[in-house]
C-alpha cells in the first residue's frame, strides 16, 4: 500500500504512456541526484537531504501520488513495478493495454480508472514527430500498438494521434491539470503545435485553458544531457479560483503563476544565481570501470563494433560537457564513453593505463537521464516475467522523461496548487 499518508494530502496522478516511469520518478520525488544539480539558491524550500555520499543529495518525497500507469511495453513495466512497487505503489496500478483499449474498455462500461483524479500526466510517443524519425507526425503510420498501420486507411488509432486519446482520458477522468510531454521536433512541424493545443483546449466542451507550450531544454535543471522537451499544460477552468483563471488567461503570465519551472542552470541562457550545467564527469562520480564493478548495470554496455565517424552514435562523449541525447535506439547506436586512439579517442592517459574502447553503460545512460542508481534496468527473467534485457534497457532509458526535469515540474505545480485551485484568493 502507499506509504503517503492522508496527512500529507496526496494529490492523485495518473499517469499514461508511462514507460519504465522516468515522469512517475520525477513527481513521485524521493530519490538521489548529484549534488551539483540542485540549485539551492534559486530552491531554498527544497530541502534537500544527504544522498548516498557527499556529491549526492536526497530530494524530498512530493505530494503526488501515482494511482494509475499504463504502457504497451512489457519490459518497461517490469522495471517499473521492480522500483516502485518498493517505494509505496500498489501493485495493480500499472496497466499493460494500450491506452485506446483502455478508453474503449471504459465505454463499454467497464470499471477503469480511477474515480478521482487530481493530475493526468503522459509522454504521448514521440517517434513520429522527432527528428531522428521519418517525422510522420498526425500521419504515422504505425498503429497504436506499434504494429504497421494500413496507410490507405488513416485512422485516429494511429501512433502520431495519441495523444487524442490522452486527451479522451482527460474527458473521463477531469483532472484539475494535465502535463503532456514530447519531443521539440513537434514544435518545428508546421502548425502541430497549435492544433495539439486546441484539441486539449476544447476537452469538455471548451472547459480547459491550455497556457502555451514551452520547449525546455533538460540542461537548464541540471540534468547533464542535451534533451529538449516541449511541455504542455492544461487546467480545468472550473478547478481554478477566479484570481488563476484570470493570471493564467493573461498573454503574459506573471512569474508568480507561471506553470513552468525556473531555469536554475546556465546552460541556454546565462544568468544571475544560475549554476554551471552539470557534466558528465559530476554525473560518472564513483562510477568504476565494467569489469571492476558490481553493479549488473554498470557491467553491462554494448558490443557493437566502430561504424566510421560519420554514423551516427559513433562520437566519444566529453566529460566536461553534457551528455548526447539518450536515444530510444538498439545498442549499436549508443555513443562511446572512450574510443581507441586509432579511431580518434581523445582521453589518451586512460587508453595508456589499459583502459579500453568501449560504448556507455546502461548505467551511465542511466546517470545521464538522472535515474538513481537504486533503479534497476537489468532484471533476470523469472517464473513471473520474462524480464529486462540490456538490450532493452536502452530502450527504456532513452524512451523516458528524466527524472529530474520531471521534478522541477512537478515541484513548481505542487508549490502553486493551493495557488491555482484554493487559497490563492479570488
């Protein structure tokens, strides 16, 4: 059962498209970041405890709390109820269907979700709008399932338009908010953006106000990886207290009620308390090589051979940067933590101690992403589930929101909830 009690007043999330839970982590909260990617300044109310050592730090549990997770992927699921279903999360709660047989379960009369619902959160698939995709967008031709879609027969179900069936769960359920999540590519597709925007806009007969979306860049909160994500947010208008639904109607909408997080890293843009960007060598600390480590997933790293300089994963990453973006890709496409000098390795004092030419560890994909290193990626297959291979624990990284981008935002909604929905005055 929850281990969040009625004292703390738990606000109910339910979450779609949740995949191994990267958006769960982040509003859930409780678990371990480096040190340097909390800004302190800027978040004094944080309070932050000590984490696993000194370059480590505890973030507090949140308010939220997940009553409902749904994905198609099986080994997502796996790792998912293997770390949550030992943080206070029951364990019917992730649902492994397809969000279209879900809704139509729903109106056939069936019990599905929850009966209250106070936040429905989801990274609605993103292949068809990213950059490294064919960029189908609203014309995907796969299915929701992610078979192939007969493309002579176009069809709602089709992978590119779920997120109109996220928006049929915020039909049912009438949350007072609503987070969707994408790549940016899909605010660089013509008018994608303003369309998704007004689909939201009208759930219940035109009863939300969708403020503009925002493209956030995961380096502004500290996360140490080039990742841009474009964020939606809705509110149900007859949630909000007078004073919010004016301040959030507004064409310029004042910090105070501003939905969206505060840059706390100098990453895009400079700026007064504003942290250096957490790199690569912060996230690695106290990381020892595969063949020294006990952790599965630090063992674990792909054997795909070089493929030439001008495919793509075939860069060395730089310690004293921030990450590539973790993609949702097989192995052979996931960048090099070190590369022999033959083929233009850089880190020459670690190839003359013996140190060999070798791709990034799912854990180091893990660290890049923000997961703790509590969250396990490998999983044995046993007499319940076939479980989480390597192979496919790449997938599910790269698949996910990180962790820490997800709390920011989570933090600046439940500061502001009693704000937007009671207590902010009208």
């Amino acid at each position: 059962m929850s281990t969040k009690t009625i004292e703390q007043n738990p606000i109910r999330l339910l979450s779609l498209f949740s995949g191994c839970g990267g958006l769960d982590l982040g509003f859930e909260g409780n678990f371990d970041v480096m040190r340097s990617a909390v800004n302190a300044a800027i978040h004094t109310e944080w309070n932050c405890q000590n984490g696993m050592n000194d370059n480590w730090v505890r973030l507090p549990e949140n308010r939220f709390h997940t009553v409902f997770a749904n994905d198609i992927r099986e080994d997502a699921k796996i790792a998912w109820e293997n770390y949550f279903l030992g943080h206070g999360i029951d364990k019917d709660v992730y649902h492994l269907t397809s969000i279209i047989d879900l809704v139509k379960a729903h109106k056939g009369g069936e019990s599905v979700f929850p009966e209250q619902v106070d936040i429905v959160t989801g990274g609605f698939p993103c292949q068809d709008f990213s950059i490294a995709g064919k960029r189908l967008g609203l014309h995907s031709d796969k299915c929701h399932n992610g078979n192939s879609l007969d493309v002579d027969a176009p069809s709602i179900e089709n992978r590119g338009q779920l997120y109109m069936w996220m928006r049929e769960v915020i039909e049912i359920t009438k949350p007072n908010v609503f987070v969707a999540e994408n790549v940016k590519g899909l605010a660089d597709l013509g008018d994608i953006k303003i369309i998704i925007e007004r689909d939201f806009r009208s759930v219940g007969d035109n009863g939300y106000l969708v403020v503009p979306a925002r493209v956030l860049h995961a380096a502004d909160y500290g996360v140490p990886q080039s990742r841009e994500r474009v964020i939606f947010i809705g509110f149900n208008k007859s949630a909000l207290t007078k004073k919010a639904l004016r301040e959030l109607s507004a064409n310029e909408i004042s910090t105070k009620f501003d939905p969206y997080p505060p840059q706390t890293h100098a990453y895009t843009r400079v700026g007064k308390n504003l942290l250096p960007a957490t790199n690569l060598r912060q996230a690695f600390e106290g990381l020892d090589e595969p063949n020294r480590s006990k952790d599965i997933a630090q063992q674990k790293h792909s054997k795909a051979k070089y493929m030439g300089k001008h495919c793509q994963g075939q860069s060395e990453i730089k310690l004293d940067d921030i990450g590539p973006t973790i993609r949702a890709e097989h192995h052979g496409n996931i960048e090099y933590r070190r590369l022999s000098e033959e083929h233009g390795g850089r880190y020459t004092e670690e190839l003359r101690i013996g140190l060999p030419e070798r791709r990034l560890t799912i854990r180091e994909c893990a660290r890049i992403q923000t997961f703790p290193d509590n969250y396990e990626f490998i999983i044995p297959a046993s007499n319940r589930n076939k479980g989480v291979s390597a192979s496919s624990a790449y997938k599910i990284i790269g698949n996910a929101v990180p962790p820490l981008l997800a709390y920011h935002i989570a933090k600046r909604l439940e500061k502001n909830w009693e704000l937007y929905f009671g207590g902010g005055g009208n």
